[in-house]
C-alpha cells in the first residue's frame, strides 16, 4: 500500500520505496573509532562501483558526554568548531573518508558550550550515495 508524503505536491510514494533523487547505490560504514587530539584520518572501501555524488559524516554518541545522550548522531563537521587546523573530506571510485587536524570541539547539547569530545564517547559512520 502507497505512503502518502503530506506537502504542496502530495507525493505519493509506495511502501518500502526510496526516492533517491538519482542515485543508485548506498553504502554505510560500521562505527569507526576516532583517535584524539591531532592528525586523525578515516579510510573505508565503500563498494559503489562508482564515485559517491554525496558523503556524509555523522558522530554517534555512544557514552553519553556533553549532553548528548547514548543514541544521539551529529552531522559532522557542521557545527562542529575548531580552534585550529581544519576538516576535509573526499571520495574516490573505491573509498572515501576525511582528514582532520585539530581537537574536535562541539557545542554542548544544552548549553551551547564548545567543549572537545571525550573521543571514546563518539564514533564516526560514513554514508556514501552514488
């Protein structure tokens, strides 16, 4: 039975269904570890035949830590602040990651408060569309 998406178009899309906006294939990391402080880099092979046309990078919390609760993701590195350095990300035909070179600081779920992470608190899934 078709799903209906309430909106201006009255999308009607059946059950189960993806509208994928063009793309073919996803591909979606296990919870990678992240190290702390500096220089810390994450490569995974994504399998997609293909170039991804879009990445994405979220921080899971898994020990509840800046008022994050065990659960919580963040798209990463938007909000994210960095004293120094900086944040890339990239693709290839065979993988994708990023490359950081700086403590990661987020805002602090109730407060708003940059705070550095607890890195053992986090981990990093990469998800990948082609």
């Amino acid at each position: 039975m078709p799903t209906t998406i309430n909106g201006t178009t009255g999308i009607t899309v059946p059950s189960g269904q993806l509208i994928n906006a063009g793309f073919t294939s996803y591909f979606e990391s296990a919870q990678q570890n992240i190290g702390s402080g500096f220089a810390n880099s994450i490569t995974v092979s994504h399998g997609l035949g293909a170039q991804p046309k879009l990445m994405y990078i979220g921080l899971k919390c898994v020990t509840t830590d800046l008022g994050y609760a065990v659960g919580d993701e963040i798209n990463w590195p938007t909000g994210s602040y960095y004293a120094i350095g900086g944040f890339v990300t990239w693709t290839s035909t065979t993988q994708c990651g990023f490359v950081v070179n700086a403590n990661l600081q987020i805002p602090n779920k109730g407060t708003g408060t940059f705070s550095t992470i607890t890195y053992a608190n986090w981990k990093v899934i990469i998800r990948a569309w082609a």
